[in-house]
C-alpha cells in the first residue's frame, strides 16, 4: 500500500504531456512555424509576385539594412518612442495611483473611468486623436489658440517635427491606465502597519514616500515597465491609422518600416530580414522580463 | 469643525482636482468624439468651435447604419472574436489544469515559452503568416483571422487560467478522486466550474482584443470577411474626411468592447495584477 504512490511518482507522468499536447502542437503550427518561414525569408531574395526568383542570398538584407538610412532613421525613432512613451505612461499612470488610492467619495467611479482608453480598438484611437490634431478645425488647435498658445493653427500630424511627439502623447494616454492599475494594485498591498510605524518616529510624507512606498513597488515598477517597453515598442497600428510612418519618414519606427516595406513593396525578404533585426533588439528586454517572471514559476 | 471644513477644501484642491484632471485628458478625447458624432453636418466644420452643441443630431448614426454594410462587419467581427475565445479556452484550459497540478520535467520551460510568444513581435509573425495562408488559399476567411487572433489568445488564456486554477485548493482534486472522480472528471466536475469568474473573465478579455484588432484583419482579410475595425477604417474618403460619419463609427463599433471591458475590469485586474504585486 505504501509502496504505490511513491513508485506512481517515479514514473515519468504521461497525463501532464498528454493535457498539454494540443495547446504545444497548435502553437507549434501557428506560431512557430510561421517564425521559422520568416528567418528562412529574411535569409532569402523573396518578392511575393516574383516566385521564380526566390533564392538564397545569405545575410545580403542585413547587409543592405545596415547602410540602409531609412533603417537608422526607423532606428532612432524607436528609441524615442519607447523612451518617452514609457516613461510619460509610467509618470501619469504613478500620479493617478497615488490619487487612487486617496480617500474621496467618488473613488469607485473615478477608478472606472480612468481605464476607457485601455479598452478602445487602435483604430478608433487613432480616428479620434486624428480628429483632436486636426489642421482646421480640431479641438487641440481652438485650444490653444484660444488661449493665447499658439498664434497660428498647427498641422500637429503633417508637420515632421511634430508628428513623432503627437502619436506619442496619443499611447501615452492609451497606456496610462495599465500602469495606474498595476500600481494601485501595488499600493493596496503595502502593510499599513509600515506607515503607522513610520508615522511614530516621526517619519514626513516624503521620507515615507522615499523609504516604504518607493521600495515596495520596486517588483511591480520593474515588471510593468518591462512588459510595457515590450508593448509600446510593437504597437504599431496607431502609427499606422494616423500617419502610416509619414509624413516622409518621420513617424517610421523600426517594426512600422519592415511592415510597410513588406507589403508596400511587397519585399518579404527584405521586410522579413527587418522583423528579424528588431525581434533580436527586443530579446535583451524579453530576456529581463522572464528572468523576473521566471523566478514565479515554481 | 474649522478643521474639518479646511481639510475637506484641502483634500479638495489637492487630491480631487488632480484627479479630475487626470480624468478630464483620459476621457476628454472620448467624449469629443462622441459630441461630434451627435453635432449636426453644419456645426462641424465652424469655427470657432462650439463645445456645446445646441442642436443635437442622429443623422450621422442613420447614415452610418444605412450604409457601407456597417452592422454586417460587426456581425463579421462578432464571428471572428466568438471563434477566437472558443478556440483559446478549450485549448487553454487543459494546458492550465496541468501547468498548475503536475509538476514534471519540461513544465518551467514550457511555461515560460507561452510567455515568450506573447511577446513576438506582431510583424514578425504577421508577415509569415500572410505568405502561408496565401499557399494555402486561406487569404481573407474567418479561419485566417481565427488563426491569427489564436496567436496572441492562446498563450494570454493559459497563463490566465494557470493563475486562477492555482487559487483553487488542490485537497478539493484529491476528495472528488476519492469518491471516484478521474482527475479528468476532477477537472471538469470540481475545479473548473469553482474557476468559472476567471474562465469568464478571460473569454471576454480575448474577445475584446479579438474586436479590437486591426493590422491582422486588415492584412489577412479585409474583402469578404471585413472586422469592424477595417470598416471603420475604410470609412475614410478618398478626398475628405467625414468625421460626424466617422466618429459615428468609432463610437458604435467601441461600444462593445467598452461596455464590456467595464463589466469585467475588477475580476480581470485582480488576474493580471496578482502575480505582479506577488513578487
């Protein structure tokens, strides 16, 4: 009787792999094997209505991209895009947190409305703050004529040294929400025994701020941050509503260009090779993001 | 009292009127669209720009409805995002019930593949899998698109169903097996309909990422079968702009992922937040 479990528990189990074999082998087909076609594309001469001439040519695409300037362009653009996105998310989404998690009476409503921008298709995002930067008769524009902040109407998506900044401010306000969130949930899990205690040495807000929140929600900062540089730095359709990379090249971020290149010229090979170099970019954040998940998976 | 009074002004000016703010930017776009969708042709292109309209229209929402197969691309949305949520819980559910009860050789590693794929880029899987659904023919059906959505579904469904199914007692699996339940039968009988929220939860979760989406329906589809989000899209004339039409679209076509992404946020954020503030 005793001997039955423990030898039951030295087989290898079967019924583990046979639950997952699906989800594995649907995966496989779906996801995988699609990512293997576009590393054997991004190494291959592949323009879609040219099937004849599809044929090896090593790393020529890389080669190509790397004296490509619309690559570096793409490249640059990238950065600040995550840059700033992230970090103006990260700072409105703290803010709201904080207020969150202040005691007033409408709280509960505020907290609902706070995440509608999370919950809108791109498209429509895209639609709407097209409509706000609009050259004639947006709302940004009458805004800031009216007071006194500009003395002329600006074209915020057809001018290349605003575009970039206004697509910018639009996922910040997409994305703030994810991050109010995760920090409120962050907030409410702190003891408020560490504040009572604080309190009773005479700590200030700001020491307490400083020296119990900030520490606490170091977990949750890292994690959200990742996993939102990782977000921000694939979005690409609200680009694409909004000014499809132009005007020329100034809203063209890495992921954008090999996706316009693709089916704009319809050069997979080359679009493949670009969607490869930007995967390889993004692996050192993917890389950050699962040691940190990994140490969950118990 | 004095007290009380200045500190409910202070409170006031400090906390609540940040928080206004903070919410007037977060829905002030929103509710613009909406005030012009329901403006009359005439107002919209005024200036100076009424705020407030005084006369207030639907002409726009007939126009939209009677129009352009609008209700049509929803119903083909409805089918796609339907699809999309059978196919990632029924194969995500099994995943999960193993992932959380079993441990054996292989589980971290596989665990942590389904969290890499959520992170593929969508171009790196998009252009792919455009040239394979062009070999096989499959270009512009419900099933591409089902497909596609599965790609970011499946790997969201099993982590979200590992986290719930882990806040189910294991010694409730043992008792249904000791009254003659196979773990199977434990499985379905006992574990799953105590995780119903979360199962619920997650379905309506992909199902608003699946209505949601754009670049996979646009590129995979876009002629026979076209999502609601390419309707809008298409909506854009070739030499003007109709905004009342447009933003008519907008909300209608949001409204039901809105609605819904309501309904569902706390169940939902408890989910996705409880493994982040558990570390």
């Amino acid at each position: 009787m005793g001997m039955t479990p423990r030898r039951y528990r030295r087989r290898l189990p079967v019924l583990p792999y046979v639950l997952l074999s699906p989800v594995v082998l649907v995966t496989l087909v779906i996801i995988f094997y699609p990512m293997l076609q576009a590393i054997w594309m991004s190494v291959h001469d592949y323009i879609i209505w040219k099937p004849q001439d599809i044929r090896f040519n090593a790393f020529a695409h890389f080669v190509t991209a790397f004296s490509d300037e619309v690559f570096w362009i793409s490249l640059w653009h990238t950065a600040i895009w995550i840059s700033l996105t992230v970090s103006l998310q990260l700072a409105l989404g703290f803010a709201a947190a904080i207020l969150l998690n202040q005691d007033f009476p409408w709280r509960a409503l505020a907290r609902g409305l706070i995440i509608i921008p999370w919950a809108l298709p791109s498209v429509v995002i895209g639609l709407m703050w097209s409509w706000v930067y609009d050259p004639n008769y947006g709302v940004l524009n009458d805004f800031m004529l009216r007071f006194g902040l500009l003395t002329q109407s600006m074209p915020w998506l057809a001018n290349p040294d605003t575009a970039l900044y206004a697509i910018i401010l639009t996922l910040t306000w997409q994305g703030f929400p994810f991050f109010a969130v995760m920090i409120l949930a962050g907030l409410q899990a702190i003891p408020s025994s560490y504040y009572e205690a604080a309190e009773l040495d005479g700590a200030s807000r700001r020491q307490q701020f400083w020296h119990i929140t900030l520490p606490s929600l170091k977990g949750v900062l890292v994690t959200a941050v990742l996993l939102r540089i990782i977000w921000v730095a694939n979005s690409i359709d609200v680009i694409y509503v909004m000014t499809s990379g132009g005007p020329g090249y100034a809203t063209h971020t890495l992921p954008l260009y090999a996706f316009l290149r693709t089916y704009t010229a319809m050069d997979f090979g080359y679009g493949s090779a670009l969607a490869v170099l930007f995967t390889l970019m993004l692996l050192g954040v993917v890389v950050l993001y699962l040691r940190r998940a990994g140490r969950d998976v118990t | 009292m004095m007290v009380g009074r200045r500190s409910r002004l202070n409170r006031f000016l400090t906390i609540e009127l940040s928080m206004l703010a903070i919410i007037a930017f977060g829905l002030g776009p929103y509710l613009w669209m909406v005030l012009t969708s329901i403006k009359p042709e005439e107002l919209l292109f005024r200036l100076p720009i009424d705020y407030w309209p005084e006369q207030v229209t639907l002409e726009h929402y007939v126009r939209l409805l009677s129009k352009a197969n609008f209700l049509e691309n929803m119903g083909q949305s409805l089918v796609v995002a339907v699809g999309t949520v059978c196919v990632g819980l029924s194969l995500s559910v099994t995943a999960a019930y193993s992932f959380s009860r079993f441990r054996f050789p292989g589980r971290r590693f596989l665990m942590l593949k389904f969290l890499v794929i959520n992170m593929f880029p969508v171009v790196l899987l998009i252009i792919p899998l455009f040239v394979v659904m062009r070999k096989l023919g499959l270009l512009d059906t419900y099933f591409a698109l089902i497909i596609a959505h599965s790609t970011f579904s499946i790997p969201f469904a099993t982590w979200m169903m590992t986290s719930y199914i882990n806040t189910i007692p294991v010694s409730l699996d043992e008792a249904a097996m000791t009254d003659g339940c196979t773990r199977l039968g434990a499985m379905w009988r006992v574990v799953l309909p105590l995780c119903l929220p979360g199962v619920v939860a997650t379905g309506i979760y992909i199902f608003i990422t699946s209505w949601n989406e754009y670049l996979y329906a646009a590129i995979l589809a876009g002629q026979n079968v076209r999502t609601i989000t390419v309707g809008i899209q298409t909506l854009i004339g070739e030499f003007e702009i109709e905004w009342g039409l447009l933003t008519a679209g907008g909300t209608l076509g949001a409204l039901p992922a809105t609605i819904l992404f309501i309904v569902i946020q706390r169940h939902l954020i408890e989910g996705m937040v409880a493994g982040a503030v558990k570390r």
